[in-house]
C-alpha cells in the first residue's frame, strides 16, 4: 500500500473532525452572547432601536478616552426618522454607536461605518455628543442599553457597573 492513500484514509477524517469541531465552537460561542436589542416607538410608528451584546460587566473593563465597543462589536442603531443628537441630524439609517467614557462625562458618537469587523475612525462620526453621567448604588451585572420616550424624544440609557450614561435623540 502506498502512503498517499493510507495519508488520505487518516488525514481526511482528522481534518474533518477539526472543521466540524472549530464551526461548533464558533457557533456556541455567538450563542453564548446573544445579541440584545432596545426599541423606541415614536408616537407616528416609526421606530428607532439599537443592537448591542449585553456582555457581562466582570468580562470586559471600559478605558476613558476610548470608545467602549462591548464584545468586540459596537452597538448598531437604526433609525427610520430622522434624529438630532445634539446640534448634529442622523438621517433615516443605520449606524454604529460608540460610548466613549471619560473620568468626569462620557460622549457619545454616531458612525456612519456599519463594516463589519472595522475600526472606529473618528472621521466617520456623524455626530457627538456629551452624555449626562450618574453612579448608581447597585451594579449592572451586564451591558444594559434602554430607551426612555416621551412624545418626540428617545433617551438612550446605557448602564455598565455602577456607570449610567443619557443623552437624548429627538426625532424630526
């Protein structure tokens, strides 16, 4: 027998194994961190959400000065209504979300590139924003994102540790 078919005989079905053992972790590990999402129904039915992995607290430390991209993959919003944040407009769209803490504020910037995998390029920021800041008494064990509405405003609330962070989208 020559080795070429005895190296396919045991070769083949070890690499097979290898493929089907590398997919199934791949594909316990996104359902270990399931996607979340948080909605704002404006009063007309149009609706503006955000994506984002609700990552535990005790996983991942936030730096100041540097967008927070929870998991490893920002936040992703879409909106169907134009917004204001701040004195910027974000049109009808999606966009990434990167919470940028700091030691005394934190802000938040809307980017327009929505690649998957890319690095946050501060040129791509449509707009920026400062975020109202608390501390709260009870710690958040995970990433929590929420939207708080009232008539024409979604206020996201974004809660890590015993971090809080608002700012207000008002839709056009």
């Amino acid at each position: 027998m020559s080795r070429a078919p005895l190296f396919s005989v045991v070769a083949v079905p070890f690499l097979l194994a290898t493929i089907s053992a590398a997919q199934h972790a791949a594909t316990s590990s996104q359902s270990a961190t399931p996607e979340s999402t948080t909605t704002c129904n404006l009063d007309d039915g149009r609706q503006v959400y955000i994506r984002y992995i609700p990552i535990p607290t005790s996983k991942e430390k936030i730096s100041n000065g540097k967008p927070f991209i929870p998991g490893g993959t920002p936040m992703t919003l879409f909106t169907e209504a134009p917004l204001n944040l701040g004195t910027s407009l974000i049109p009808i769209g999606a966009y990434t979300v990167y919470p940028i803490p700091g030691r005394d504020h934190w802000t938040l910037a809307i980017n327009k590139n929505v690649t998957p995998g890319a690095a946050y390029d501060e040129k791509q920021d449509i707009a920026r924003a400062s975020m109202e800041t608390a501390q709260i008494p009870q710690p958040s064990e995970a990433l929590e994102v929420a939207f708080a509405h009232v008539g024409s405003r979604c206020s996201i609330r974004i809660y890590f540790g015993k971090s809080a962070a608002f700012a207000d989208f008002f839709a056009k």
